[in-house]
C-alpha cells in the first residue's frame, strides 16, 4: 500500500525562495545584480567560505551529454555572429545564458543546496507559482502596491506605468507579464495533474496542491491569456494519467462540469468583493473584462471587424526569401522581424541548420529525464511538458525563454542525482 505523500512537511522556505529569485531573475532598483546571478554568487560563496567540506562533485555522464547539442549550437550560433559582423549578438548571449549562468546555478542548487527529489521539486516549483499567483492578484487589487513595485522594480516588456493594460495585467515578483509569464505559470496546471493523479496526497498536501492550482488560475487571468490553452492540455493530462494510475472512474468525469462551474462561481464572487474594497474598481473590470473575454472571442470568431487571431498568427508565418539566409540565417534579425512565432524567429536568426541543433537540443534533455524516470506517470508528465512547449512555441519563442529553461535545467540536475551511472 502507497503511504502518505510528505511534501508539505519536506519543504522549506528558503527552498522556495532560492527557487523563486533564480527562476524569475528579478532585477530591484538597489541591487546591481539580478536575483537569478546574486543567488549563484550566494551559493557560490557559501560552498568556499561556509561548506568546503560538502564540495563533492556531482557527476553523471548522461546528464552532461545531454547538453552536448546545445554546446554544438552555441558553437554554431558563435560562428554565424561573428561571420555576420557581431551586429546582434542577442541571440548568442541566450545561449551562453544558458549553458552557463542557468545550467550552472541549476547544477548548484540541486547538488548542493536543494538536495531533495525530483518530486519535490515539482512540489516547490508548484508553490512558487501560488505564491507568484497571489502576488499577481495583490498587484491588481492594491494600487499602493502596484506603485510600490513601479518604484523598487524596474518595468520591462509590456507593462509601463502609464498604460491602461498595467491596470490589469499586472505581475508578480518578476520584471514584466504578458503571454510568456500567462504560458509559464500554466505548467503548473501540469504539474498539479501529475499530483493528484500519481500520489497518495496526504490531506495538507491535497489541499497544499489544489489552492496553489487556484492561485495560478488567477495568476493566469491577470497576466495574459494564452495560459487558459493549457486548461484542456492540463485536462487531458490528468485523465491520461488517472487512466494510467488505475484510477480512472466515470465518476471523475464530473470535474469537466464541476470546473466550469465553479470558475464562474469563484469570478462572480471575487469581482463583487473588489467592487466592495473598491467602489471605482468596476470601470477596471469592466476594462478587463473586454479584454479578457469579449476581444478573445472577438477574435476567434472574427465580430471585431480586425483579423481574428487564427488569420494573425498564419500571417506571422514567413520564410527568408534568400536561401543563404534560410539555411545559415542572420543574427542581426533576432528581435527585429515582426513575428511572434518562436520556430520562424529561430529560422531567421540562425538558420534551419541552427534551428534544427536547437530545437534538437531541447528535445534531447527530455529525452535524458524520460529515459532516466522512474515512473510511467512522470514519464507521461514530461512528454505532455514537451507538448505544451511545442504548442506554445508557435505564440511565443518559449522554448529559449529564461523561465523555462532554467526549470528545464534544474529537471535534470535534480533527474541527475537519482540515476546511478
């Protein structure tokens, strides 16, 4: 008989926020560095001054092969830059980025400082976004707070303090919101399907678990709309794995009612307790409403009178016309031509010969923690992780964002030290 899962009693605090500050790589007015590298140098220091002795190296072959790829396109991408003339090295700094700043405070972490695992990972990573959740909500409901942050948090993106939008799409602990930040925090839909379809939850955790779910939903509402994609990916998740667990039942069927019917009950409820803190908020959700709603199906079903989101998205779907630039590709493009489709940016950066390392690269370390997992169920999780990076590429270049990547990297540090070699 499975016993009772402890991940609430396993956690700790400083967990949680050495997790949250290297993800989310918050930049604060009075401190030079960004949280992501300030935690490296932190546990860099530590391990010299504090824990010399805990210097053990952890290696597994399989787990630095895994990367082998991506050292290949961060060769590849080098060689283009310079060729080009070094013009814009953005995209080669992502990749340098990766390699070396996320992949070794990932290293870092898990071997020295996090030594849990990988389900506890998943289970602090799912805390983080409930606290980022409930953040993004305080943001929007507490004016005093949202100047607070203008203040301490240099804007990026597409919030600034002017605009109508920061009114209601607002952010957590992080620089910016929008679409990567809504599609980010939607993988923890993901990983609470895995949880409470794979374990025995004790009653803390269960709880634990589906009030972080909650809190991610409205971290969703309140940064953008492309997270809600990930509802029915999340759903089918979970009846995959309930199938897979042996606990499928047509009784379980009843949360595709119970789910609709409760996020409407649960919208109704928080939008009158706003109006009641504050009375001149209605003209605000009433502005996020529109937003939220009535543009999205506006869009889709092309009322608006505009292109419907559909036709938008097939018009950022372009090839370079010169077939040197299609094969080799152009640095100097990244960031400059007008799509928002991760596969056709890669494509004109570096080439289908660097989009093919890349993309082969990213596939390649899933491929290291499938064949490493212990479970079927965690199996079945990184590949419908895979499928949502896949899905969400094709809005935003997701796969090279530094929020998905550093949880990439940690997945296999810490799928590192459970394989023996």
């Amino acid at each position: 008989m499975l016993e009772e899962t402890t991940f609430w009693e396993r956690a700790k605090l400083s967990h949680v926020f050495l997790l949250l500050f290297f993800i989310f790589s918050v930049k604060f007015l009075f401190i030079p560095l960004n949280s992501s590298r300030f935690v490296i140098l932190g546990c860099f220091v530590t391990l010299l001054i504090i824990r010399r002795n805990e210097l053990i190296f952890y290696f597994n072959k399989n787990a630095f092969k895994a990367f082998s790829i991506l050292v290949l396109y961060a060769l590849y991408t080098a060689i283009i830059t310079l060729f080009n003339g070094s013009g814009n090295m953005a995209n080669l700094f992502v990749i340098i980025l990766l390699l070396f700043q996320i992949a070794g405070g990932a290293y870092l972490l898990s071997a020295f400082f996090i030594k849990e695992d990988l389900n506890q990972l998943l289970y602090l990573l799912l805390l983080v976004f409930g606290i980022q959740g409930i953040l993004i909500f305080i943001n929007f409901i507490f004016p005093a707070y949202r100047e607070l942050m203008f203040v301490i948090m240099p804007l990026e993106g597409n919030i600034t303090e002017d605009s109508i939008t920061s009114v209601f799409r607002t952010r957590g602990l992080m620089q910016s919101s929008g679409a990567s930040v809504s599609a980010y925090l939607a993988t923890g839909l993901l990983m609470g399907a895995y949880f409470l379809t794979s374990f025995k939850l004790s009653k803390i955790d269960r709880r634990i678990i589906i009030a972080c779910l909650l809190c991610i939903v409205i971290g969703i509402v309140f940064t953008g709309r492309t997270g809600f994609i990930m509802i029915p990916v999340a759903l089918l998740a979970y009846y995959t794995l309930l199938i897979i667990n042996n606990k499928f039942s047509w009784k379980s069927l009843l949360l595709l009612i119970y789910i609709p019917i409760g996020s409407v009950l649960f919208y109704f409820l928080i939008k009158e307790m706003y109006i009641l803190i504050q009375p001149e908020g209605e003209i605000i959700i009433r502005a996020w409403e529109k937003w939220a709603f009535d543009q999205f199906l506006d869009s889709f079903n092309g009322s608006s009178g505009k292109s419907n989101t559909l036709a938008a998205l097939r018009s950022f779907i372009f090839l370079p016309e010169d077939d040197s630039h299609l094969l080799f590709g152009d640095p100097t493009s990244w960031g400059v031509v007008r799509t928002d489709v991760g596969y056709i940016r890669m494509i004109y950066a570096v080439g289908v010969i660097g989009a093919i390392l890349f993309y082969a690269g990213i596939i390649r370390l899933y491929f290291f923690m499938m064949a490493h997992a212990k479970t079927l169920s965690i199996q079945v999780f990184y590949g419908f992780l895979l499928l949502w990076g896949v899905i969400i590429e094709y809005k935003e270049p997701m796969f090279s964002h530094f929020y998905f990547t550093s949880t990439i990297a940690l997945m296999v540090f810490f799928n590192m030290r459970e394989v023996k070699d």
